[in-house]
C-alpha cells in the first residue's frame, strides 16, 4: 500500500488517481491547494509559494515527507517561520481522552494511559468493543452513530495527530491500528465494531467525515494530513474486509467509494490562514484572488446592488413569467407609470436589456437599471422588464 510513516503518493496516484486528484483540491477557491511555504523553492519553477500542488510535481515520492522525515534543518526553519511544533501521540490522546470523558460520562473508555519504568509516556487499550446504550444517565442514553456524527475540530492542524494517528508526528514511529488514538481513529474504530457490510460501513464513514475537520496553513502538511486520512480509511476497511473488493463489492464500486470520501475529506480540511480567516498569504490585500472567489465576490456586490434597488423601488404586481409572456399589443397594459416616472424612457432600452438577461449576460447599464445576470435578477424586476419588453411599440 505505502509506508507507515512516509505515504506514498506515487502508490496513490497508480491505485487511486481520481481520489488523489481530489486530495490536492480546494473547494474554497475552486483550485489546488498551494505550497503556502518557501521549503521547496530550490526545486525550480511551480514550486513557489502561491504555485499550486499538482501531481506532476509530487509524483515522486521524495517530494513531500512528512516532518519526522525531515532534516533537522528543515524542521527548525519552519519552527522559525510558523511555529511548527508538532505534538507528541501520548499528548494527543491525552487530550482527546478528556473529550471522550465528557461524552460518555465515564473515563478510560479507548484506552489508559500509563507511565513507563523509563518515564516514557504510553496507553493500553481498555473497553473492546466500546459501550452505547440506553440508561437513565443522559451520556449513556447516546448511540454510536450519534458519536459518529459528533463534530470534532483540529485548529492549525499539521499532518493531523490529533485527528489521525497512524504514526507518531515526532518520533515517526508507527502506531498499530488497535492502538490509534485520533479522533477520526475512534470514529473509524466504533463504526468496525457496529457496521458488518462494506456499504453500511462506507455510508457511516462518511458520516465520520463530514463531521470531522481540520485546517492547516502550509500546503505539504495539509496533503499529508488528507493522505492519512485516507489512507486510515484503507486500513480500516482492509482489517475489517479482508476480502474485499471483491467478495460483496466489485472494484469499480471500491473506488467510487474511496473517491467520494477523498472528496469529503477535502472539503473538511482545508488551508487557511487562521489568525486572519483568509488564504495563507493574502491578508495584505495583495495576492490575487482565484477566479472562482472573485465570482463570487462580484456575485455578492452585484446582488446588494440588485437587493437596493429592489428596496427603492414600489411595489409591483405579482405576474408569473407564462402570464408576462403571453402579454401582447392588445393586452391591457398595467400602469406603472405612477410607480416609476421614467418608465417611458425605459421602454425603448427594455428589449436590449430582457434580451441578455435572459441569455444571462450582463445587461446594458442604462440609468436606473443595474447590470445583473439573469439567474439571481430580483423576480419582480424580471417581470416589470418583461412587461416593458411585451409593450414597447
């Protein structure tokens, strides 16, 4: 599959290149994450810190490693840029030991943790399987799959420790996966306990997804994280389906399957400035937004415009669309000439302007009419256009 620690994208890209593809995709902006860091600039064109992170560049797997993998010159530089400090498994499963404590309403419910005669620090798995059900006690009256769907969130999260533990982010020793103590690890592990058919399995690993999220500044370490994302999907579906694809589910499906929670888990951790709430680098106002965010942006000015207009203007009778249609020459002609005191001026110029918002193309930009798109144009301004369109002469 691909080494414990360092994840192999080359390995992804031959067995799963659709869910690869939609592990380097930003669904805030419509493009690639970006490196958001100036680690790999040595390395030549398309690796600067606003290139995005395409698989021609990380295909080989000596790209992208993991920070246990990295020199330590390397670590420390990127200590000195972002405060990357990673934090050891023990501590993580620490911590998300006293989440779980106020969930159930009991403690020790994944492991113990427990000291070392060398005062290393160290878990030992307790309850197998893990125990729902009903009680007087409102923790315990709460079902696995509401703690499938309970939300849990990694701020600034790395490679996601406290999400996902296939390996210690420190040591990079590897952690075996009945030892794991990320958040999405416990999720994983109650839906093996209680879902015995690939499919049921799969729709409750999405639940899992879409109810865990994490977002990370620099772009390498937000990949890693969504690879061991998916890849504890694999490990977990392999350990409890050993004869799968196959057996109950065919390839085609398997993949499906795994594509679609590629694209869950990229739209759940995501790259973000977090200080800011913008993309890495942008808070001075001078990085370019990408396309599909400024669309947007133009979209939001453009409906104020349209709301505002919409405010000023009278009340006007309720037509639906076929009616306006079907309005001709010998029509009565609604008088809307008390409502707006140009409205013959605007008769001659309504025809261009129906004409390309039904195209849905910006319309001319005559007085008092503002340029939209046909799709989100005020429905009463739609009609009053159209009234004007069937009655011009």
């Amino acid at each position: 599959m691909a080494n414990e620690v360092d994840i192999s994208e080359r390995w992804l890209l031959e067995n799963h290149p659709k869910a690869f593809a939609e592990l380097l995709m930003d669904y805030a902006t419509g493009q690639n994450i970006y490196w958001a860091t100036e680690s790999y600039v040595e390395r030549g064109e398309g690796f600067g810190f606003f290139d995005p992170i395409t698989i021609d560049k990380i295909k080989d797997d000596t790209v992208i490693r993991p920070r246990a993998r990295k020199s330590l010159e390397e670590q420390t530089r990127r200590v000195k840029e972002k405060a990357e400090v990673f934090t050891p498994s023990w501590i993580c499963n620490a911590q998300n030991n006293l989440v779980d404590d106020a969930w159930f309403g009991r403690r020790e419910v994944f492991n113990r943790e427990i000291t070392l005669p060398d005062g290393s620090h160290d878990w030992e798995v307790t309850e197998r399987p893990i125990r729902f059900g009903k009680s007087h006690d409102k923790h315990t009256k709460r079902s696995w799959i509401q703690y499938v769907k309970d939300r849990r969130l990694e701020i600034t999260c790395g490679e996601a420790p406290y999400l996902i533990s296939r390996y210690d982010t420190v040591s990079g020793v590897p952690i075996p996966i009945e030892k794991r103590i990320g958040m999405l690890d416990r999720k994983l592990q109650v839906i093996s306990e209680n879902e015995h058919t690939p499919k049921k399995w799969f729709d409750r690993v999405q639940d899992a997804i879409k109810a865990t999220y994490g977002f990370e500044w620099q772009g390498d370490s937000l990949l890693l994280a969504r690879e061991a994302a998916l890849l504890s999907i694999l490990d977990y579906f392999f350990a409890k389906f050993p004869d799968e694809p196959g057996k109950e589910i065919n390839r085609q499906k398997f993949s499906r399957m795994i594509n679609k929670c590629a694209h869950f888990i990229a739209c759940n951790l995501w790259q973000m400035d977090g200080l800011n709430f913008v993309l890495p680098g942008t808070s001075d106002r001078q990085f370019e937004l990408p396309s599909v965010a400024a669309a947007k942006k133009w979209k939001a000015l453009q409906e104020k415009k349209a709301e505002k207009l919409k405010q000023e203007s009278c009340q006007l009778p309720l037509f639906s669309e076929d009616e306006l249609g079907e309005l001709d020459e010998d029509s009565v002609m609604p008088d809307y000439s008390h409502l707006d005191p140009d409205f013959e001026s605007k008769r001659k110029e309504a025809p261009a302007i129906l004409e390309a918002l039904r195209k849905g193309e910006p319309s001319p930009e005559p007085s008092g009419i503002p340029a939209v798109v046909y799709d989100w144009f005020p429905k009463k301004e739609k009609q009053y256009f159209a009234a004007l369109v069937n009655h011009n002469e």
